[in-house]
C-alpha cells in the first residue's frame, strides 16, 4: 500500500543552515522544501500544507516569531505543526516561542538524534491528529446522510397521507403510539429508530395498490382483497435492496400477520413474527378502530379497547396486548 512521504518544510535565511538540514534528512523518508525568508515561508506553507515546518527564529525583516504567528492566524494552515530551530536557549525566548503557536524546539547547533526525534514524534502526533481530523468528518457525513435517509422516509409517508386522505394523520399517529408502546416494553434508542422508519413506511406498499381499490367506499371483493393484500410484499420487494432500512423492514413487511397464523401476507404465526410487527399491529388496528372510515364510523375507545382484549391470542401475541391495554386504559 502506497503512504505519502511527509512534507518538511524548512524556512531558513542561512543557506549553509539549510544545507545542514537538508544532509541530515537525505537519507530519511522526507520530501523536504525550502524557503529563504518568513513571506516566501508562509507562501510555501499555503500551497504545501506541509506536514512539519522547521522554522529558524533569527531571520531579517520577518523573524520565526513573526512567522510563526502568521501560520497560526490562516485557517488554512493553522494546524501545521511547527518546530522553532533557534540558537537562544533562554527560558524567555521559549515563552515567546510558545506564545506564537510552536510545537517544540530545536537548538542549534544541532544534534541530529535529537532533531529526527523530535520530528518523529511531531509527525506521529500530527498523524493521529488527522485521523481524529477524518473520523470527525466522516462522522459528520454520516450524521447528514442519515438525516436526509429521515427526510426522505419522511417524505414517503406524507405523500402516502396525501394519497389516502380518509387515513390523513394515521402515520403519524401510529409511529408517536408504537414508539411509546416499544419504550414500555424495552426497546434501545438504536431499535426504537428501527421502529419509528417502520412505522412511517407501514403502508408503503399501498404505493402498488390501484386507486379503485385503496379509495373504495364500499367493503372490497375477494378479488381485491387479494390485490390488497400484496401491499407488504411490494414494500418488502421496494425496500429489501436498501440495507440501511433492512432493520425496519419487519413492520411494513408483517404488520398484517396475526399471532393464530391467519395473516398475510406468509401467514407466520407466533413469535415467528418479528416483534416490531407484533407491536405494531396492535397499534394499527387501534388507530383504525378509533378513526372514521367512508364505510363506517369510529368506534369508542373503550369499545376499540375491548376489541384489542378480546383478540388477544388470535389476532395479537396476548402478552403484549396486555401491556398495551395497560398502557390505554388511563387515556380512556
């Protein structure tokens, strides 16, 4: 695997300074660069974003001081580590270095043991600082992908609203109920997100149903019964190939199965229905008992509670719809 020789960066008035340097790191892994002055420096250090910069404080006009401040004040560079090659050894001139923004110090005459070093140690650290640099970045990029993917979900299942409007508002509030019913039995914030792009894509499916069909005033007939009920399967064939919402997929694709295995569309019974969907489908038929209908009226709470009952071990996995009962009553 190919790796990047590191940029050295040497800004030096003393061209038998710089000669000095440049014999010292020959033989090392470096690309080396150098600079004159502090301007054509600072330039160099724009254009190279070098990976070290060994910069001699005694310079006319621009001194390393001077430099050294210049490199901190550009964003751009700011972050390129600096080592100051300096004769002064007093604690004063250490202070002042610091205060400009160096990394660390080099004295002259140097000690090439020491420089190699020093640079080493200021490479690795600049190394690791980049990687931190990179999964910052790439933590950043996941947390806006996976912002707009819940736009997006969320765009389906207002446009799923629109289409249907005798059920307007039905997505919103079966994922508000299933969130709240999946906290009561346990579920981790990273399922609860499963949970909550399952619920807004329940119907997804219905995306394949005819108009005739979904908007029907009158009860369906066998033959559209069938064409209904391939809604989960579009959802599960539309949706499979998208691996970032494969954990969701349970609730658009079983939230019609039935604990007694007379669902659809696999008619898996038991808890061979995945447990979002067993959720899920308590809620669903909730909010559907609870709501007006073109072809009837909805019914009282109470009654809608008694139905939820009343199904427990045909329709429902009978300990759950315990807990939801549990979880309605005091709303009634």
């Amino acid at each position: 695997m190919h790796t990047e020789r590191p940029k050295i960066l040497i800004i030096d008035d003393d061209a038998i300074a710089r000669a000095a340097i440049e014999g010292l790191l020959a033989s090392e892994p470096y690309d080396t660069y150098f600079a004159s002055n502090g301007f054509d420096g600072i330039s160099m250090a724009i254009s190279l974003h070098p990976d070290v910069v060994l910069l001699d404080v005694m310079m006319p006009k621009m001194n390393g001081f001077e430099v050294c401040r210049s490199i901190r004040s550009m964003p751009e560079i700011a972050e390129a580590p600096i080592i100051l090659i300096t004769s002064l050894d007093d604690h004063e001139s250490r202070i002042q270095g610091l205060r400009a923004g160096a990394d660390d110090f080099v004295t002259k005459p140097y000690n090439s043991m020491e420089l190699f070093a020093r640079l080493q140690t200021i490479l690795r650290l600049n190394r690791y600082r980049r990687i931190a640099e990179q999964q910052e970045e790439l933590q950043a990029l996941n947390k806006e992908l996976l912002s707009a993917y819940n736009r997006t979900i969320e765009g389906w299942s207002q446009a799923l609203d629109l289409r249907d409007r005798e059920t307007e508002g039905h997505t919103q509030r079966v994922t508000n109920l299933t969130l709240k019913f999946a906290t009561a039995v346990g579920f981790s914030d990273a399922d609860l997100e499963h949970v909550r792009r399952g619920s807004l894509l329940h119907d997804v499916g219905k995306l394949g149903i005819p108009d005739s069909i979904l908007h029907k005033a009158d009860k369906l007939t066998d033959e559209e019964w069938i064409t209904m009920r391939r809604h989960p399967v579009y959802a599960y064939q539309w949706l499979s190939s998208i691996d970032f919402l494969g954990p969701a997929l349970d609730i658009p694709y079983s939230h019609h199965e039935k604990w007694d295995g007379s669902g659809y569309p696999r008619g898996i019974k038991g808890e061979e229905i995945p447990l979002s969907a067993r959720l899920f489908a308590i809620v669903d038929v909730w909010d559907a008992l609870c709501s007006d209908r073109p072809y009837r009226h909805a019914m009282s709470k109470a009654d809608a509670l008694e139905y939820i009952r009343s199904s427990a071990g045909t329709h429902f996995d009978p300990s759950l719809a315990r807990v939801f009962v549990e979880l309605i009553k005091d709303e009634i």
